[in-house]
C-alpha cells in the first residue's frame, strides 16, 4: 500500500488489531519483563509462527529488543505520545465495558466542585 513519503515515518506503530500492534501493547504493560515468543503466541492467542515474524518487524523498526529468546518493549524508542498512546489503549481495553464505558453521561450526576469551593 503506498503512504504519504513526506509524514511517513519507520518508528509508526502498526494498526489497531493487527498482531504487531497487539504484541506491542502487551509488552508495554509490562515494560521491565521479558517473554518468549511461546509465552507471547500463548498469552495473546496468536500463532506462534506469526510472533517471531512480527518480532523481528517490530525490532528492525526499533520498537523491540532481545535478548537471547525473550523480547521486550524498548522504552528508549518511545516518545511520550507513543507511550501515553499505548498506556490509553491499554486502559481503555481494560475496562471496556464498564459502567463508565457503557453509561456515556454519567458525569452528569457529579457535583460542581468549582461551586462547592465557593460556598466555602
């Protein structure tokens, strides 16, 4: 698929959904942690011949690291936009579905802290 050559950067993180972006996202919540291709086809369900592939894609754009068989995130390779981006998807996955998910005006029954500040 062409891209745009002029805003077109290597270090873009892959697509919403695809393995890339979901291997991504779990190694970013765990930052410290190093996990086999095994336990990363195991724990997110996708192939295992799909993991390393992917891995080493993620790693020749920098977003990735090894060591021996464990990867992990490389941290120096995101900024604070790509970080917060990860770390919102990642919480929004979390809880996707909750009361605040499914209930979209329930700021509506907080109080006005301003107000209350000023009846003081």
């Amino acid at each position: 698929m062409p891209v745009d050559f002029e805003s077109y950067h290597p270090n873009d993180l892959p697509n919403e959904g695809t393995n890339g972006r979901r291997l991504l996202e779990y190694l970013a919540q765990h930052p410290e942690l190093g996990f086999t291709p095994s336990e990363l086809a195991n724990e997110l369900e996708i192939p295992r011949g799909s993991v390393g592939t992917t891995l080493s894609r993620l790693e020749e754009r920098g977003l990735v690291r090894h060591k021996g068989e464990y990867w992990a995130i490389n941290s120096e390779a995101y900024d604070a936009q790509t970080a917060s981006e990860i770390g919102l998807r990642a919480v929004a996955d979390q809880f996707e579905g909750d009361h605040y998910d499914t209930t979209p005006d329930w700021d509506a029954a907080l109080s006005d802290v301003d107000a209350e500040k000023s009846d003081e």
